[in-house]
C-alpha cells in the first residue's frame, strides 16, 4: 500500500503543495497583519527556519529509505532540496530588498561588522551550485560520482545554516540548538555508515581474491 502511494503520479504534486504550504502561510500572515510588528525581520526568521527545516528533511531523506527500507523515498530528495534552495533564496530577497532596500554599501558593512551574516551568506552561495546541478542532464555531465561529491556541499551548507541561527539569536537558543541537533545526527549517521563502508571494503575485495581460484578449480 505505501509502495503504491509513494509511486503514485500524484505524490509529487502532493509533496510539492505541501512543500509550498509553509510560503502560504507567510503570505496568510502578511495579509492578516501578523508581521506588522517588524515584517522584514519576522519574514526573514520565517524563511530562515523553513530553509533549514528543508535542509533537514533533505538530509534526512538517506537515513529513513535506508533504515526503513523505502527506497522509494529517494523519488523526493531533489524537490525537497530544490525547496530548501526556495526557501533561502526568499530569505535572501527579503534581507537584501526589505531590510537592506538594496543598498549595497549597508550590506557590505554588514559582512564585515556581523559574523552570523557571512555563514548566512556562505550556506546560501553553496547551495547555488547545488540547485544548479540538481537536474538529470547535470549527472550525465558530471558523471556520477563528481555528482555526488559535488552535492556533499549540502552538509557545510547545513552546518553554515545553523551557526548562522544560533550567531543570530541573543538569548534563546533553543532552535538553533535543536537544528544543530538534528542535523549533527544526521551527519553522524553518513560518518557511520562511510566508517563501516570502508572497513568492509578490504574483507570484500579479499573474498572475491579467494573466490576466483576456487572458480577456477571447479
């Protein structure tokens, strides 16, 4: 039934409205004048958490389709990147046109007197290449395994998310922390599962080795 579900047609045009949902009630809040207090901050806050959250859901995508045995679930990874890079690109605009007003020499004093802007700055320039990349035509391109080192760049740009939150924030830490939570888990989980990948790599090689003479015997 779950297989049927995730390989229905329909799953990514539900995925997608519901990846969706979070702009939707931005926009439900600004109309309803819930960021009337300072809208280009609370704006800002809203798409920085939902790109970080996407981040996760990103991440997170590996470990559940290997730990829950749905390999469907790599059907979705890319759209939830994609949003994740959506997401960040909102919080971006919002920073650099509301709050900024695109004046140039008020950013650039930024990146030099405030740290948390330049690891926000950092996550965002490296998800670029990753969005720009994300496409079928780009694996063929770079080949697979340049691919997927290339996408590797999602982990610093988590880790760059998630101090610039934590950078950000004066008193309650509690979100960043969490963030940083998941995402360390996350990444421990691939440092596992690359630590016991490399240690099974020689006794798998010196079984084939012993196995082809064997073969031949018989």
């Amino acid at each position: 039934m779950l297989n049927k579900i995730l390989t229905s047609k329909w799953a990514k045009v539900v995925l997608f409205l519901t990846c969706l949902a979070p702009l939707g009630i931005i926009i439900w809040g600004i109309l309803n004048h819930e960021f009337d207090a300072n809208p280009p901050q609370l704006i800002e806050h809203a798409t920085g958490d939902w790109t970080i959250r996407f981040l996760v859901f990103t991440l997170a995508v590996t470990p559940l389709r290997k730990l829950l045995h749905i390999p469907q679930l790599i059907r979705f990874r890319r759209m939830i990147g994609l949003f994740a890079f959506f997401y960040v690109c909102l919080h971006f605009t919002t920073y650099i046109w509301l709050d900024k007003f695109f004046s140039w020499p008020d950013i650039w004093a930024d990146l030099h007197k405030r740290t948390y802007i330049i690891a926000g700055f950092t996550g965002f320039m490296l998800l670029v290449p990753l969005a720009l990349t994300s496409t079928a035509g780009w694996i063929r391109r770079l080949g697979g395994k340049r691919w997927q080192m290339l996408h590797r760049l999602i982990y610093a740009a988590a880790v760059a998310g998630v101090i610039h939150y934590y950078w950000l924030v004066k008193s309650d830490v509690r979100k960043p922390l969490l963030y940083a939570f998941l995402v360390g888990i996350l990444l421990a989980y691939r440092l596992c599962a690359w630590l016991i990948g490399r240690r099974n790599r020689p006794a798998t090689s010196g079984a084939r080795r012993e196995a082809a003479p064997t073969a031949e015997t018989a």
